[in-house]
C-alpha cells in the first residue's frame, strides 16, 4: 500500500468562535519573516533574547489574519489581507472563502481596521478592481482622509512607503462608489467601530457584541506578540505617529484586562483568539483553549 503523501502545508486557515448569534471566523492569510528592526524604542537585542526564552522563530514571523462575520444574512470581512502585496506565501484569502463555501459577491461590508497593504491587499486585484463586486467598505474617516490626500503621498520617502500609500489610494479608488466613512457607532447590529489611532490616524478596532458575549478585534494593537505584551513601549516603525500608537495601545491593554474582555488581532498567534492579563509590570496574553464545536 502506497504511503500517503507528507503534507507541505497545513489546511484551511480557519477557526470558528461564536460571540452570541454572531458566527466569527479567523482566517490564516500566511506568515511572513519580519525583523526586530522593525521595533521602536526597544533594543533589538533585548528583543531577541524574549523570542529565545519563548521558543519563538529566529527571525520573528509575523501571523496576518482576517475574519469573517456571519450575522443573520449579512457576510462581512474584517480586513482582507494581503493579496499579492507581500509574495507568493501570503494572500490566502480567496482559497480560505472557498474552503469555507463563500463567494466573493456573498461579501456586503468589509470593515477595515486601516489601510496598510496587509489589511487591504487582498480587496483588489492586479488591474486595481475590486475583488467583492457587492461590499460596502467601511472605514474610519481619519484614515480615508490620510492615505486619499496628496501631501500624503508628496510625503512618502521610501519606495516602501510610497508603495503603501498607493495600494490605499488603488482601494479607495476601487470602491469609491460603495464606501462608508464612520468616526462612531455601530455599524451592524452588534458590531462597533472602536477608534485606536496611532498605528494610522484611524486605526480602529471592531467589538462585537451579542448574548452577552462581546469581541474586540482590535487590529494591529501588537505587532510582535512576544515583545509588545511585556513591553506595550515598543513600537514599530511603520506606526504613522509612534508615541500615540504606544500610548493607545496601553490604553487599549489596560482596558481589556480590567474589562475581561476577549480579544483577537490582525498579527497574534493563529487562531488568534485570548485574552489580556497583567504581569510582571506589563501583560500577557492568554489564548482561548480551542474547542472542536463551536
């Protein structure tokens, strides 16, 4: 008997978890080899040496996730990761929506955290069209507002940097006629913006609220898991306006773990779902056990 072939990959990217009547799904768009250079107001040093105490990979990988929500008969996205922004090992998002039977005219919203290419690669394609011919895109106006201005472009100065500001103008582009800017409010039933700015100027998370269950997806609060839950100091240098990222994101830590609230991120741990609780002087984060039903 011929033996089964040694799989390369795991399978489907996708998790389940139930906030009340709201069907949440996080989906794995792939990781990527990041740097600790990336880190702000940190020693890159020190960095490394909590990724050895932690059995965490030498250079840092970085997890990029999205979600789908199912509420009543509405399909959303949050965020859609990268498309081809990032290589040929990110992207997932179309084989992980047909793994799950979904198509992309079934999608009527994608709330967007913000608009960096890993958040909104994946909501256009290679012509700069968009990928879901019947979502609305809902996003916080501030961030609209940054990546749609000229000086925001003018201002780029890296060939990096301009490459982000024009995947954000393409997606803008691409769905001008069916898009919602918020600053406030819920946007679904049960589901709210939660501005968090910094990282962008309207970085935002999603909460999620029903039968008296509640989700904060809350975005790229943390970056680098092994680092910025013992030291919400560290930055990234791809934050917009670095010291309010650092002071938002204390906020937003301080706030979950007195609330109990759970979590789940755009750059935690697949399956990404857990909770926040202080230690030694910073936090630590508690993945929810997984459960084989939902």
């Amino acid at each position: 008997m011929p033996t089964p072939p040694r799989p390369t990959a795991q399978s489907s990217g996708g998790h389940h978890f139930a906030i009340g009547d709201i069907m949440v799904t996080a989906l794995n768009d792939g990781m990527f080899t990041g740097s600790f250079d990336f880190l702000t107001h940190f020693p890159s040093q020190e960095a490394e040496a909590l990724h050895r105490a932690a059995f965490r990979a030498i250079p840092p990988r970085l997890a990029v996730n999205n979600f789908v929500l199912r509420i009543g008969d509405t399909v959303a996205l949050v965020d859609a990761g990268c498309g081809s922004a990032m290589g040929p090992d990110m992207g997932r998002l179309t084989a992980n929506l047909d793994a799950l039977g979904i198509a992309a005219a079934d999608i009527g919203l994608v709330l967007a955290t913000h608009l960096h290419p890993d958040h909104v690669g994946g909501l256009v394609d290679g012509d700069g069209k968009a990928v879901f011919p019947n979502a609305e895109l809902v996003v916080h106006e501030a961030d609209y507002r940054f990546w749609g201005d000229d000086a925001t472009l003018a201002g780029a100065t890296s060939d990096m940097d301009r490459g982000f500001v024009q995947l954000a103008r393409t997606t803008i582009a691409a769905y001008a006629k069916r898009t919602r800017v918020v600053t406030q409010g819920e946007v679904l039933p049960g589901v709210s913006i939660v501005p968090e700015p910094g990282h962008t100027p309207g970085h935002s998370g999603w909460r999620l609220e029903s039968g008296g269950d509640q989700l904060l997806i809350w975005g790229d609060i943390v970056h680098m898991p092994g680092v910025q839950f013992p030291h919400p100091e560290a930055g990234m240098g791809f934050d917009v306006d670095g010291a309010q990222a650092i002071a938002t994101r204390k906020r937003i830590m301080d706030m979950v773990a007195t609330d109990r609230l759970r979590v789940a991120g755009m750059h935690l741990d697949f399956p990404c779902f857990g909770h926040v609780t202080r230690s030694a002087g910073g936090y630590a984060f508690v993945p929810e056990v997984w459960s084989p039903s939902v």
